[in-house]
C-alpha cells in the first residue's frame, strides 16, 4: 500500500490525470470511502485523463448506477450504494463490464462480495481536512503491484 496527501482538488486531479493516462482497456479501478470523500471528483479527474470532453460532466451514478463515456477508452463508471449484495449486481449483468474494453470504475466495491476483481487498483479515500483526502493505494495482481509506486511518483 502507497499513501498520497490530496492537500487539494489539484492534487485529486493530478492523480486522476495519471490514472487515466495509463489505464488500459480492461483495467479495474475500485473506490472506497465515507460519503464526501472525493471518490467522483477523482472519476471526474479520471475522466479528464482519458480525455472525456470537458464539455461532458462526470456525475456520481447514484440513481441509474452505471455511467458511461468516451475517451481514448471507454469509462464505465459503477457506483453500488443503492444495491444490498453480489446476487443485485451480478443480475444487472455489471460483471461483465470487467476486463472488458475500457476502464471500470466502481464506488462502493464492498457490494461485489464474491465477484470482486482479482487484478484492480484499490485505492481508499478518507477525509482528512475542510479541503484535503488522503488515498491509500493498493495494486492487486502483479501488474497494478509493480504500477503503484509508479503511479505515486508521477503525482
């Protein structure tokens, strides 16, 4: 696990730029914290750095659940809070965004229980001032293990 200081929405948005500048088609990107933490302003960075049109607002999928959008790869971004376990999210058919043609991002990965990808880039939000977060990132699998420190340094 690697730490990063968000100190500000700059900082969120340099990391979301150097996640979606290296991300590639299949990768997985899940995404925890309280609410408030900053978990769709960095999708919304991510987004950025995928090179989603500014014109086009990343908003939390709360609702509707999925989000997608267009960047050099597609964003399929997934927030669960509504739904109660595995059993919800495997009948809406989610699972089979991952390791597909873009990049999922997913809010609330707590509700995938047994399906929850093996090779991801986990990364905890956690409020730690008015106007800062703090990010923990864990790589699981050996590609996003060896990209951590990596992905750190660039920030």
């Amino acid at each position: 696990m690697h730490s990063l200081e968000l100190s500000s929405l700059e900082r969120t948005e340099a990391l979301g730029s150097v996640l979606g500048n290296i991300v590639e088609p299949g990768d997985v990107i899940t995404l925890e914290g309280p609410l408030g933490a900053g978990k769709t302003a960095l999708t919304q960075a991510i987004a950025r750095g995928l090179g989603v049109e500014p014109r086009i607002y990343v908003t939390s999928p709360t609702f509707s659940l999925l989000h997608e959008y267009i960047g050099r790869i597609p964003l399929y971004h997934m927030d669960l809070y509504r739904l109660a376990d595995e059993g919800e999210v495997e009948s809406l058919g989610f699972a089979e965004y991952f390791y597909g043609n873009g990049l999922t991002v997913i809010e609330w990965p707590e509700r995938l229980g047994y399906l929850m990808p093996t090779e991801r880039l986990h990364i905890e939000l956690a409020i730690s001032g008015e106007n800062s977060r703090s990010a923990n990132l864990t790589g699981y699998g050996q590609l996003w293990e060896k990209k951590v420190a990596e992905i750190v340094s660039m920030v």
